[in-house]
C-alpha cells in the first residue's frame, strides 16, 4: 500500500513537473480559535495571503470556544499523530514540551535567512520561540492585557466624566449602578477573570511586584500587604460586575459596545469587535493602557508552530507559510484587523487607529512587560485561573482567604 | 479421579474458547494493562508527556489539598445521590402510573423517552437556555406578573449543581421507566388476580410483591444509572462549564482538565485512578454479593 502511495505520488509530480516547474499545491490546513467577528476578519487575511501569494491553499481548521477548547485538540491531534499544516499557540510554555519532544518543526534555517533576529521587536517574542538557540514558531502579533475600554455614551448617561483611571471608574460605579447599566462588564471563564486580576495587579501593585511574582516565582512578594492591596482592587471589581452573567469576552464587550455596561478589563483584541461593530476610537469608546495607572504593556502574543511532518512538499508549504507570516504586507493586513501590533519594528501603520497608536507609543517607549505565558507553565497558570475564578463568583471568598492560596500556588511554581 | 477430569474440562468446549480468546486479550491488554499504565504513571511527575520519574504520593498529596477536586467530588456525590433517587422513584411511578391500562399508552411513553435520543450536549445548551434568568423560566414566571421571582440556579454557586441534576433527570428518567415498565410487564397477571382477591390495596401490592419481584429489573437500572453518573462530564461541559467560578466542576472534567489544560498527565492519572477506586469499593462488594453468593448457595 505504502509502495503504491510512493509511486503515485512520485508520478503525480513527475507528471506535474513536466508540464511546469513551478513548486507544487498542497494543501496546509491551520487550525486556530480565532472566531470571534474582529478575529475572523484578520485571519481571513492569512488565508488571503497565502491563496494569493503562493500555490497553496488554505484549509481553514477554526476550534470554537477558547484557547482553554482548542489547545486540548491541537496538542492531542499533534500527540496522536495527526499533525495539521500549522497551528495557533501562545508562544511560550504552553508549546515547550512538544518541541523538546521534536513534533515541531525547526525553522532556524528561515529564520536565519530572513534574518528575523533583526525584524522582529521586542525580540523577547523571538526568544520565546526559540529552544536551545533553534527557532520553532513564528510570532505573529504582539498582545497585550492591560486595557480597560469603556463606553463613553454609558458615563454620559450616569451623567459623569469618562474616567482616565481605575480609581475614578471605581468611583463613578455607583452612579453607572443608578443609570441601570453594570458598570464592569466580565465573562464568567476562568482566563477572562484570571487576565482581569494580572491587569489589576499591575495598575495596583505595579510592575515590579507583578514581575516578582510571576518571573521570580516570589512567594513572599505573592503574601505581601502590597499583594492584599491588589485582593482588595479586584474585590471591588468583583462586586462592579455583579448582574454581568455572559459567558464569551466578545458578549462581555457587546455589553460595552451597546452601552449597557460601563467598562471592560480585556486585552486589545476587544478594539477588533470595536472595529466591527463601526465604533471609533475617541468618540464612541475611549481605551485607558494599564488601566490609566501604569503605562505598560506584556507582549505576549500569539504565534503559529508547524508540526513534523513527513511529506516534505508539506514541509516545503510550512516554510513558505512561516516567512509569509512576517512579511510587511500581511502583518500589517493582519494586525490592522485584529487590533494587534505588530511584531515588525518596521512596518507603518499609517491607517491605526487611537487606541493602536498609544499601543505602539508605549511599545516604542520601551515600557513594557513579558507575558503570564512566558513565563508560567499551563499548569501554574490553570491553578491560578481556579482559585480566582471561585473567588469571582463566590462573594463570602475574603481577599485574604483568595491571597493565602494564590500565595500557596505561587510557592510551588515552577 | 479428579486429576483426570481436569485436562477434559479445559479442552471441553474448546471452538467456544477459542472464540472468546479475542475478546480476552482485548479485556486484558486494553482494560487491565492500560489501567495499570494509568495507576504506574500516577506516581510519577509526568507533564504533557508521559515519563517515568517517580515522585512517590505527592500527585495524590496535591489532589487532596486541591480545592477543585474536593467541590468535583462532593458535586459528584449530591447529583449521585439525586438522580440515584430520583430517576428511580420518578422512573417507577411513571411506569406504574403508564400500566394502569391507559390510553395512548405508546404516545405518552414515546414523549417520555424522547429525551433520552439526544445527546448531553443537547440537554445541556437546552437547559443552560431554560434555566437563564434572562429568557428562561424566571423570565416567563416575571412576565407574568411575578415581578420578585428567581429562579437562576445556573448562576447560584450553592445550587448550581441541582440546575444540572434536572437536566440529567430529564434526559435520563425516561429510559429507567421504559425498563422497569418492561419489568412490571413481566409480573405476572395471576399475582395482581391473587392479591385482588386477598383485598390487598394496589399500593402495598407493589411494594411488598412486585418490588421484590422486579429484582433483576432494579438492578440492571442501578448499573445503568450509577455508571452514568460516575462518568458524567459532557452534561456539566455543555450547561456550565464547570460554573460559576468553579460550582459544579466533577471528577471526570478534573481529570481532563489536568491531562490537557494544565498539561499535567500526572494529576490527572492520579485523579482518574482515585475514581476508579470509588468504583471498585462500591463495585466489589456488591459483584461478591450478587455473583460470589449465587456460586456458594446453589
């Protein structure tokens, strides 16, 4: 059978390269969970790009639910030996143990070549694609937490001022209780609460403490007064975002979007559901960076890995995907849909919009951070998202109760 | 005498046990070595892949003192014990209550039964619909005119579990009536004539005679129930998701989570070799009393 397949193929592309010498279709299926209207829209133009630009195809592989749904099915179907063209992952750990086991191709060669080193910036996103000095995954978009987007039209009818920090949207939350509308809107998944609290920890307890925390795995800092400062902050969002009963991030900023709530605690990718939705920046919606208090952002991101494979005309399309990924074109395409930065210094983004340019202002300033992927492992993080997911939605859970566990956690990271 | 009859009775039947050797190698290397696999690399600090560094108890030492595992088993253990209960009581009087020789027997027991053909999934989105404050039950009791009434049990940590058990009754029940209907059709009709002429009430007739009677019936539904309710995930998954916070998270869903959320294999080994042993506690004494018992007495 396996002798039959050969020769087929081997005949097929003889036949194929007779007619013409041009390299041959395959089609690579990528696999993603980008489904929400803002991210469907941008990795339309990954496909774009790549039906366009070369002579493969893309086979759309769109996982529904979160990354929480999707990455069980990408890393079994990987595991299992079923491995698609490419796939979605946050670069970072969540990936680490594939690509020591080798199911991940090694794209040094390209990354050489193209000389991503130099390209790419902050080149921490590089470095967390890179084990043992080989590259294994291409960042594609730099994306950050720490966002609060609030609804101006909401705070006009409360009949006060957008705030321009955390403590005066803290403030103004009784009088958006009075207006009718929930003054923080918040879906009831794990990430999403867990995402909120990094948020909260930096604006309040600031980027040191965050950085000791979760780079250094400090369990002392984690029980510091400072640390019960950052409990109390998220306590109160907590009680903010009663009546707020969604479940997906999307319908959360709907709520923000339709102006039935005040606020929302999300990273960038919300802007592309503003985008969606006609929305301007500035006018309709204003964007407050580490909730007004601390101007830094985590760069994080989403990366693509290319599974092994064995057909090497697969491969082949895996590498040309990887380097078409980076290019200006499409990275400017993508981000400009997705809401997303960049990961190329280089490229203009003439047509970004408000809260994109104060991005790139403080990306450009320097001021920033590595992500809770980076340097946490799936398993420290899913504790983490448990304990404050309970806290959320149990009001007898006290912030000391909360911060003696997230303590416990942190202490047995690794 | 007896060493000669041994040789006989292994080589007797000899096509049957050929035949069956199939599906004894399969019993034993898929059920029996893969379990042991499981117990073995529960005992080691395996991550996304499995490997053998052993770490001794210390995945079972952090299951116990993970709060989320001890909510999934308490979780497990009221909508056990509620639709252990329920779907036999219901189960019952349905069918007893569709063998008073009614009409349009076949239409009612084709409605009941019809929740059963859909899956889980199905149940779970439609009941996560049903039970929302927003356009279910306490929207249309509201509409009404009962402007204070709640009925949220899907957003109530503290109840969130029995917002999944009626979802779970309603799918299931139907299926243990059919079966104990088929065992009250198995009664037979001299037993009703006999205590009819006793003057027994219709009531104590059941209870006292054709209970005992349904043995067999009640058990086959026993090991239908308990099994569904020890593997229950897909329910949960689909109608909360293991929420608010983490409410109404069970076992199995721990156990997947720890495989492939956290990329943890060794956690979830651990907890899926504690669910197995729940089960054999409650599996070995009963198989001894039902199969070890017969062997002795007869």
């Amino acid at each position: 059978m396996d002798h039959l397949k050969k020769i087929l193929i081997a005949t097929t592309a003889a036949g194929a390269m007779s007619i013409s010498s041009v390299t041959l279709a395959t089609e690579l299926e990528v696999t993603h969970w980008w489904t929400s209207g803002g991210e469907a829209a941008a990795v339309a133009e990954f496909a774009k790009a790549l039906n366009e630009k070369t002579d493969h195809t893309w086979v759309d592989g769109a996982i529904a639910g979160s990354g929480g749904t999707a990455r069980p099915i990408i890393i079994s179907r990987i595991l299992g030996g079923d491995p698609m063209g490419a796939t979605q992952l946050n670069h970072g750990r969540q990936a680490e143990e594939l690509v020591e086991a080798g199911l991940m191709l090694d794209l040094t060669d390209i990354a050489e070549e193209e000389n991503w080193r130099d390209l790419v910036h902050p080149v921490s996103l590089l470095d967390s694609c890179t084990v043992d000095g080989r590259v294994y995954c291409v960042p594609v978009n730099i994306h950050s937490w720490q966002w609060l987007w609030l609804s101006n039209k909401a705070f006009a009818d409360a009949g006060v001022d957008v705030p321009s920090d955390w403590f005066e949207f803290v403030e103004a939350g009784p009088a958006l209780g009075e207006a009718g509308k929930i003054p923080l809107a918040m879906g009831q998944q794990g990430w999403q609460v867990s995402g909120a609290f990094g948020v909260i920890n930096i604006a309040v307890g600031g980027p040191e403490l965050w950085q000791k925390i979760n780079v250094d795995k400090d369990a002392e800092a984690a029980a510091s007064p400072e640390m019960l400062k950052v409990f109390d902050a998220f306590a109160q969002a907590r009680l903010l975002s009663q009546g707020s009963n969604v479940q997906d991030w999307n319908q959360a900023t709907n709520m923000v979007i339709t102006d039935q709530a005040g606020g929302q605690i999300m990273g960038d990718w919300a802007q592309g559901e503003f985008q969606v939705a006609g929305e301007v920046a500035g006018e309709d919606y204003t964007c407050l960076p580490g909730l007004g208090v601390n101007e830094v952002i985590s760069t994080g991101g989403d990366a693509f890995y290319f599974p092994k494979n064995d057909d090497p005309e697969i491969t082949a399309a895996q590498k040309e995907l990887a380097s078409l990924l980076l290019s200006k074109e499409v990275q400017v395409a993508f981000n400009l849909k997705k809401g997303s930065l960049p990961v190329r210094g280089d490229v203009d983004l003439e047509a970004a919009n408000d809260c994109m340019r104060k991005g790139l202002q403080i990306l450009a300033d320097g001021n920033i951070l590595v992500s809770g992927d980076q340097v946490l492992t799936p398993d420290t993080t899913s504790q983490v998202e448990d304990l404050l997911a309970e806290f959320w939605s149990d009001n007898s859970m006290t912030p000391e109760m909360a911060q003696e566990r997230y303590a416990n956690i942190i202490a047995n990271a690794d | 005498m007896a060493g000669a009859t041994k040789p006989v009775r292994i080589l007797r039947n000899l096509n049957a046990k050929i035949a069956a050797l199939p599906m004894i190698t399969t019993a034993l290397v898929i059920f029996v070595g893969c379990t042991i696999w499981t117990i073995v690399h529960s005992f080691t600090n395996s991550r996304l892949l499995p490997k053998l560094e052993f770490v001794g108890f210390a995945q079972y030492e952090r299951l116990w003192s993970t709060r989320r595992w001890l909510i999934s088993i308490e979780n497990l253990a009221y909508f056990g014990i509620g639709s252990l209960v329920f779907s036999l009581v219901i189960g019952f009087l349905l069918a007893a209550l569709l063998d008073q020789k009614i009409r349009f027997e076949n239409t009612v027991r084709t409605i009941i039964l019809y929740p059963f053909a859909l899956s889980f999934i199905v149940t779970g989105l439609v009941w996560q619909w049903i039970l929302n404050p927003e356009f279910g039950i306490q929207h249309i009791v509201r509409s009404l005119g009962f402007e204070n009434f709640v009925f949220d049990p899907l957003y109530n940590p503290d109840i969130v579990i029995f917002g999944v058990l009626i979802a779970g009754l309603w799918q299931g029940t139907g299926f243990i009536m059919v079966i104990l209907l088929s065992g009250l059709r198995g009664i037979d009709g001299e037993i009703w004539k006999a205590s009819r002429i006793d003057g027994i009430p219709k009531w104590k007739t059941y209870l006292f005679v054709v209970i005992p009677m349904m043995r067999p019936t009640f058990v086959t539904a026993l090991v239908i129930i308990t099994a569904g309710i020890i593997k229950v995930y897909d329910l949960v998954v689909a109608q909360t998701n293991g929420g608010p916070g983490i409410a109404s998270e069970v076992p199995a869903k721990y156990v997947y989570d720890s495989m492939f959320r956290s990329q943890n294999l060794g956690q979830g080994f651990a907890a899926s070799t504690m669910m197995l042993l729940s089960v054999l506690i409650v599996l070995i004494p009963w198989a001894y009393l039902e199969f070890g018992g017969r062997k002795n007495g007869k």
